[in-house]
C-alpha cells in the first residue's frame, strides 16, 4: 500500500515522511524567500495533490459494470462515502484544490481556531463539517506542522463531531509538533513532506518556509 518513497519516523507507526524529489523539489521553491505569491500558492497545490496520491492509496474499490467501446467488463471505482477535505483555516486552504485534482466529488468542510493571547491554547471558532462526517474518510490539511497545538485541537474537534477515519498532511513538519501530534493521536495517518530540524525559541520551524498563510495569500 505505501511506496519505497516513504519512511517512517522513529519507528512511529502511522507516521510517513514522503521523500519524492518532485515533492522536495518543489518544496526547496517554497522556502525561497524570493518566491512570489502566485508561485507559492501554485507550488501548494502541486504539493498537496502528489501527498494525496499516496495518501489516498488505500481507498476502498468496488467493481462495477461498464460498457467501452469494445465490450462490457467490470472495473474498479471507490466506493462508500465520498471523502472530506478539511483545512485548517486558513492556510489549509492553500492545499484543498490539489486534493480536489485527485478527487473531484470531494466534499470540503472548515475548521478554524485562534489561540489564547494569555493561555496560548487554541480555540474553535468555526467547524463546519460535510455529513454524515463519521462515514467519510477525512483529509486534514495544514501547511505547517510546527507545535502540533492547533493540529491536535482541530483533531480533537472533528471527533468530538463524529469523525472517525482521519489522515492529516502537512507539507512541513517541526518535530516537536510531529511528536505531539502522534502521541496525542496514535490511530491518525500523518504525512509529512519534509522534516525540519526543530523550532526555534518563537516557536517557528528552522528552516521553514516562512508564514504560509502570508505567503499563499499574499498578505505580509
């Protein structure tokens, strides 16, 4: 089910760094500081759609009857529910349309979160969910995995409504926050295109990319 381009971290189950020179290719252009906003915003999408195809590959199929030009035959198609994508607001949103590539009927939900300016603990602010969210295999989607805090809370949140089938990508990951969010999540698939080297004392990830949300949206 998974390729030769993934390994895992520290033994982690669940836990799968994606090294495909496409993907790390296109990531060194992220971190240019000298990459423009369409460009950054274009390169997201890229991303996130080649993280799909692996991270989708264990979609459930059915056969069903189809008719080519030649002759009837039955072929594979997915079957169940369709799936849900949900960003995390708002630079998760830069990864949605490269999953949607991938999957067209994609249902897309949003969760957002602000942290405490004294507790520094996130909060929900808005979750809206496709239903019946339980049956959907979901796709959480953030940029940056740096201290896991809102990966974790938005988690916690689409179980608390129900979800059950979960896979989170980042496209970078601190880990610190890979850490968190595995031991807090243990049941949860989590790919990750690159692993930094560790956050620094304001909590951002070295080298990292910047702010991603900034960056996809162009406000600096």
């Amino acid at each position: 089910m998974i390729d030769n381009s993934i390994t895992s971290f520290e033994d982690m189950e669940n836990v799968y760094i994606l090294g495909h020179p496409l993907i790390q290719h296109k990531i060194s252009r992220l971190r240019d500081k000298n990459t423009g906003t369409n460009e950054f915003r274009s390169l997201v999408e890229e991303i996130a759609m080649l993280m799909g195809f692996v991270a989708l590959s264990d979609l459930p199929t059915e056969l069903v009857e189809v008719e080519t030009p030649i002759e009837k035959c039955m072929t594979p198609v997915i079957s169940g529910r369709k799936l849900a994508i949900v960003p995390i607001l708002r630079a998760g949103l830069g990864m949605v349309e490269g999953i949607l590539d991938l999957v067209p009927t994609a249902k897309v939900g949003h969760i957002g979160l602000y942290r405490d300016e004294k507790t520094h603990e996130p909060h929900e602010y808005y979750c809206k969910l496709p239903s019946p969210i339980e049956e959907r295999q979901i796709v959480v989607t953030d940029p940056m995995l740096a201290t896991g805090g809102s990966a974790v809370a938005a988690i916690r949140f689409i179980k608390e409504h129900g979800g059950k089938k979960i896979k989170f990508l980042c496209i970078i990951s601190a880990p610190e926050g890979l850490r968190k969010l595995h031991e807090a999540y243990p049941d949860v698939q989590i790919y990750v295109g690159h692993l930094d080297r560790e956050l620094n004392e304001d909590a951002y990830i070295c080298p990292g990319l910047g702010d991603a949300g900034d960056r996809i949206f162009g406000t600096k």
